[in-house]
C-alpha cells in the first residue's frame, strides 16, 4: 500500500500581478487585498516560527550518492536544515531524520534499502523517461514517513532528480518538494508509531488524515518555507494555481464558486470517496484551506490538530477538540478564501 503519491514539479515563475488601487473586485465576499493579506499573515506565522526555532532535538543524517548534483545538494540540504528548526518543535523527544538524496544511477540502492524500497517500482518509468531525456526537469518524493526500519522508529524524507539537472533545470515549483516530504514525517509521528505503519487500507488512513489534511497543509507548511520572501511565496502559489486551473480533469476546481459547493467538495475529500480526482485537488484546496486557518488560528492552532492525531477516532473529531468547531462549520469558515484563492488566481 502506497500512502503517498508524488508531488511534482510542474510550472514556471511568473510576474507577481502588482498591487490593486481603488475598490478590489471580491470573490465570496473576499476582496483581493483581504485575500491576500490572509496568505501573508499565514506566511509570517510559518517563517517566525522557523526563524526562533531550535533543531537541538533532531539528529539528520544525511545519505547523499555521489551523483547528485552539487548544487542541489547545496539548496536541500540548507532547506532540511531550516524546516527542522520548526519541525522540531512537534517532537517531545530527539529523534533521527534520515534525509536521503538520490538520482536515477542509484536504482538498485534503492530497490534494495529497507525504506526506499517500499516505492521504488513507482520510480521506474520517471528513470526510462529521463533515460530518454524526457522530464529531467522534475523531481521525485523518494521517502515522506515516520516509520519503524532496521533501527528503530525514526523519520525518514527525501528526493530523486536527474543526475545532470540542476537549480536551473528543475522547474521553479520543485523548490518546495524537499520540506513537503520532509513534513509528513512530522505529521505521521503522530500516526504511525501510536497505531504502527501497516495500515489496513488507505480509507482508514484517510480516515485520521484525509489528503486535504496530509497534503494540503503540508504545501501549506512547504511553501513558506521554500520563500524567503512575502513576493516569492505569493509567486510561487500563483504558478501552483496557474497550473491547477489548467487541469481540466480536476473537476473539483470548478467547483470552488459558492460557499455550499466548496463545503460539499470538502466533504467530498474528507470522506475519501473514491473520485479520481480527490488526491490531486487535495493540494491546492487543503493548501489555502489551512493557510486561512493558520492565519485565524495560529501555528499553534495548527499543531493541535498535528499532535491531536493521537488522541480521535477520526479527522472531524479531531477539528472539534483542535478548532472547536465542527468540519462542516470549518468548511463553511474557510470557503471563502477558497474560493478567492480560485477567483484570483494566487
């Protein structure tokens, strides 16, 4: 069972849009500028709390192979290294990291590692793609779990890229994979080592961590800590959602346009109902759904619901003790920035 799908890059940096004067439009009773001031209040909770934080509860140990490019290895190495100043933060005890850099030249390793293993056969047409020289502007989640190896319960994230690619090559949106992987370890230590790693189906998985949670809020969390500024965070959404709103399969995008049919389609996804297209949307719509409650609540209201993992029998038990309100009344809460994230495009 695979209770990850790969997040990858997809999109160029464009222009961020220049500010609006006189009146904004609205969307949902939302105006762009309130829009807007909500993602960067969000943005600001997630880097102070990076920037004050402390990684000494953490040990990284770092399995980078000879063939990954330097460069990269420069940039993810430097992102583990400030994500874990706030990651940190959610482990009452020191724990081992493994961060784990890899290319296409490493297959059999990976084949054969105990962690790495578990996904490797997902990795074998992005090697005959990039084999052929198609795609080499991606990179690959390799590893995104707390789980229990050889040594022991410990956190295990990391990345495969083409083996000539570099900074430049990568898409600019593949910035943020490295701390999006890195971040479901902190959210399954609150899974997996209270109820073990073999789950018996991804619907009971998804039961405590629904993809708008697991996925959404990681992009959430992954996105600001990849921007070192408010610009370059607000650029890199609108490329997300430049993207998102191409994808016409995605029918949930098109969904987004009124507060009932935003808490329909959360519901939807909570629920895990099997559409095709729920684990897709699940990042851009859980992404600006906890980016609104970040902003409403806190980091700390968000780590409630993080660390409150343990102690529901599901997700919407989970918002009741965390938030204080019921998923339907968070749905009914959040849409609006929703549907303002869809409407402006950023």
């Amino acid at each position: 069972m695979k209770l990850r799908v790969l997040l990858i890059a997809l999109l160029l940096l464009t222009p961020l849009t220049p500010s609006i004067s006189g009146t904004p439009p609205k969307a949902g009773g939302i105006s762009r500028n309130d829009y807007q001031a909500t993602k960067l209040k969000a943005y600001k909770e997630i880097r102070n709390a990076a920037n004050n934080g402390s990684s000494d509860n953490l040990v990284l140990s770092y399995d980078i192979t000879v063939s990954f490019p330097k460069d990269l290895r420069k940039l993810y190495v430097n992102q583990v290294e400030y994500a874990s100043k706030l990651y940190a933060s959610f482990f009452p005890d020191k724990e081992v990291i493994n961060i784990y850099l890899y290319t296409e030249k490493d297959a059999r390793i990976i084949a054969s590692h105990p962690i790495l293993s578990r996904d490797s056969e997902s990795f074998q047409d992005w090697f005959k793609r990039w084999a052929r020289g198609d795609s080499r502007e991606h990179n690959l989640g390799l590893a995104a779990s707390y789980s229990e190896g050889v040594n022991g319960w410990q956190g295990h994230a990391g990345l495969i890229v083409f083996s000539g690619s570099s900074i430049k090559s990568l898409r600019k949106y593949a910035i943020q994979v490295m701390p999006h992987e890195y971040f479901h370890v902190v959210q399954d230590y609150y899974l997996n080592k209270e109820r073990g790693y073999s789950w018996p189906s991804y619907d009971e998985y998804a039961k405590y961590s629904p993809p708008t949670f697991r996925e959404g809020s990681a992009n959430t969390i992954s996105f600001a800590l990849a921007s070192k500024t408010q610009s370059e965070y607000l650029n890199l959404y609108r490329n997300f959602m430049a993207e998102k709103l191409n994808q016409k399969e995605v029918k949930f995008f098109k969904e987004m346009k009124s507060v009932e049919s935003v808490v329909r389609a959360l519901t939807i996804m909570e629920n895990n109902n099997n559409r095709e297209d729920v684990h897709e949307a699940s990042y851009a719509i859980g992404q600006l759904m906890y980016e609104w409650v970040i902003a409403e609540y806190g980091l700390n209201g968000y780590r409630r619901i993080v660390e409150n993992q343990i102690r529901v029998e599901d997700f919407s038990e989970n918002i009741k003790i965390s938030l204080g309100l019921s998923t339907k009344e968070l749905y009914r809460k959040v849409a609006p920035h929703i549907m303002a994230g869809f409407k402006y495009g950023y």
